[in-house]
C-alpha cells in the first residue's frame, strides 16, 4: 500500500511538475550573492551540477569543482572561463580537484588536502543510476548506488565538517551549507535496510538501490540537523531537484530514447539546478529554520517539505548514522551526540 501511494506520488510529480513549478524563478533569479564564500561542488562535469556549479560561479563564489575525472574538470573550467567572457563578467574563480566519491581512499585524500581551508558550501551533488548496475560494487566494496550517492557523501561532509564550522564563524550572516542532492525516489521505500545490507553483499534491483541510497541521504540530512549543536549555523538541506534530463543514462542503450521519450515532460538540468542553488546561496533568514530537522528536506519548488516520514523518523536515522559511520571507518568523535 505504502509503495503504492510512494509509486503515485512519483508518478504525479513527474507529469505535474513543469506546472507545478511554474511559479519558481530562472535560475538567474535564484539564490543570492556569494562574494568570498568557496564552495564545493561534487560531480560538476554534467547536468545538474554542471549548472548548479555555473550558478554559483555566476553569484561570484570561489567554486572548487570536484570531479573524478580531471580532464573533464579542466574542459569544464574553460567552458565557464568562457561563458563569463561571452556575459561580459569578470574572470570566475575556479578550482578542478580530484574526488571519486565512490572510494573512500579518494574522498580521506582529498579532505586531507583539504587541510585547515575554511569552507562555506558543500554540495553533494555527485551520483549514479545504473540500469543493471546493482550488481557493481565500489572499491571498498559496498552496492555501487549506496557506496556512490550516500556513503561518500556521508563521509566527505563529515570529513569537511570541521572547516563548514569554521566557515560558519567567518561569515555569520551566511553561515554555511551542506547540500545533498536527493530525490523524490526515496518516497519509494520506508527504510533503508542496513541490516540486509543494502550496503555489502546481496544485489538488489537498480532502482531500489537508487531509492535506498536517496532514502538514506534524506535521513542523514535530518540526523546531522539533530546532532549539530544549537547556533552552529551550517544549513543541511536534502534537495529534491525534480526530474530533469541529464547524463544519467549516459553510455546506455536506451539513452537515446530517453532523451527522445522524456524531453518533452521532464524539466532541464538549468531548472533542476534551482533548489540546490536556493538552498546553497540564500540568505540564512530564506531557507527556515535551519535547526529543525523536520525542514531538512527541501522540494524542487525551493520549499522545504511539510510532510515526510524519512526526515520525522528519529530512530532510524540514528541507526543509519551509526550504520555508516562504522561503514565509512570514522571514529567515535564524529559521532556529534557523544562529542
Ligand atoms: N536527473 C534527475 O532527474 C535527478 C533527479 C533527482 C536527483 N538526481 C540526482 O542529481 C545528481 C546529479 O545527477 P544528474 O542527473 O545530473 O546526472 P549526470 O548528468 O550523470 O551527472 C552526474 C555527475 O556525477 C559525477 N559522478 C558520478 N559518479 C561519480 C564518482 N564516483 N565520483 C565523482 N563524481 C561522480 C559524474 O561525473 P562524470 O562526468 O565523470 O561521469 C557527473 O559529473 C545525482 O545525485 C542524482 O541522483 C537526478
């Protein structure tokens, strides 16, 4: 019944959501400036981070674009260098740095060089949806879709959370952000099942891993709300983007069809980008209360969701945090509650 209501749910927001989005801004209009602030973007080399990172970039902050792959992040450089050229703006500042957020080697090395550097916005953008793919697993072994969209980015933001802390205090009218890329798709499951695990060993079905893997970025959102201490002023907002066109069926047989099918209904990357960057950029005072761990999930309308079982389920988000912080090999004192 529950995944009948979640598949109706989906199913409306995909074919209402142009209408129902019809009143939020361009994505020029979106957010607000960012002079000073760095930030870093994960999985900048196509859709929706591709313009989540140009739009920061747009609002004039120091944007640290964090790709797996350095060939593609320095081509995307140059391509934004020559946007601002074309919009007649000065020079963006823009850093290529490389982080495959499937390895947990990568992500401890790049947070490492990372050192001291304060830090204002970190968006956890970088992830994957493999038709047939659950059976792929990352280099330390975990479900390709869990190990990718959520383990790493649990352990990037917990890594960078020192210096978003320190961020914070630098710029109090702003604070600091932590952004996960989520999705809709996580109403298609209850819980995320740590114990099967959706983790290490048992394929399951792509688009239920994809759903685990969102679900379990949801409830890490909400979890971190309730761990921060009162007044740390670091906003974490999991952001429902909408369902756009990207490059996520990049290299499939069926990607030409996709493209073909779901252009007409689905939005683009640009307006997808849109959420991320309201909760990225905005004054502290426009994204609510950044305390409220009710409010930690936001839809692509740039709202936060009134109702949502994964963000109101305390328990299961302090199993998932402990679940993943003994995953990922962190020690106790990344553990907020005990600190
Ligand atoms: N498209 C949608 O409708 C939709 C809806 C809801 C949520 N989302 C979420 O939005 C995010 C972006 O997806 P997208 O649709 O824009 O897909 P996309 O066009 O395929 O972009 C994915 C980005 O993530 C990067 N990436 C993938 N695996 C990585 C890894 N191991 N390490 C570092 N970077 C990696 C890719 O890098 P390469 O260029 O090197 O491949 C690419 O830059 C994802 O988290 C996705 O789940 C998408």
């Amino acid at each position: 019944m529950e995944l009948l209501i979640g598949l109706c749910n989906v199913g409306l927001d995909v074919l209402f959501q142009r209408w129902r989005l019809r009143a939020v801004p361009d994505i020029h209009h979106v957010g607000g400036p960012m002079d000073d602030l760095t930030c870093i973007v994960t999985g900048p080399t196509s859709g929706i981070g591709r313009e989540t990172a140009a739009s920061l970039c747009r609002n004039r902050a120091v944007v640290v674009l964090a790709c797996r792959n350095q060939v593609k992040g320095s081509q995307l450089k140059e391509e934004l260098e020559q946007e601002a050229k074309q919009e007649g703006r000065a020079v963006p500042k823009l850093e290529v740095a490389q982080l495959d957020v499937a390895s947990l080697t990568s992500i401890r090395s790049f947070a490492s060089q990372w050192g001291q550097r304060p830090l204002h916005v970190l968006i956890n953008n970088a992830g994957l949806f493999t038709i047939g793919g659950a059976h792929c697993r990352t280099p330390d072994g975990f479900e390709m879709h869990m190990g990718t969209n959520y383990l790493g980015a649990f352990l990037l933001s917990l890594l960078l959370l020192p210096n978003l802390q320190q961020g914070a205090q630098s710029q109090p009218r702003f604070g600091a952000r932590l952004i996960l890329t989520a999705s809709k798709m996580h109403e298609l499951v209850r819980q995320v099942d740590t114990l099967r695990p959706a983790a290490k060993a048992k394929p399951e079905g792509s688009l239920m891993a994809y759903n685990h893997s969102k679900l379990a970025q949801v409830q890490f959102a909400a979890e971190l709300r309730r761990r921060l201490k009162p007044g740390s002023n670091v906003g974490v907002c999991a952001c429902n983007p909408g369902e756009a066109v990207t490059g996520i069926m990049r290299g499939h047989f069926l990607e030409r069809a996709y493209q073909l099918l779901l252009t007409p209904i689905l939005i683009t990357p640009t307006q997808a980008a849109r959420c991320p960057v309201f909760c990225a950029s905005s004054p502290l005072s426009q994204i609510g209360d950044i305390e409220a761990p009710e409010e930690a999930y936001w839809e692509s309308n740039c709202k936060p969701a009134g109702r949502n079982h994964a963000v109101r389920d305390e328990a299961a988000g302090s199993r998932l945090w402990l679940w993943s912080a003994e995953a990922t090999g962190l020690d106790a004192a990344h553990d907020l509650r005990r600190c």
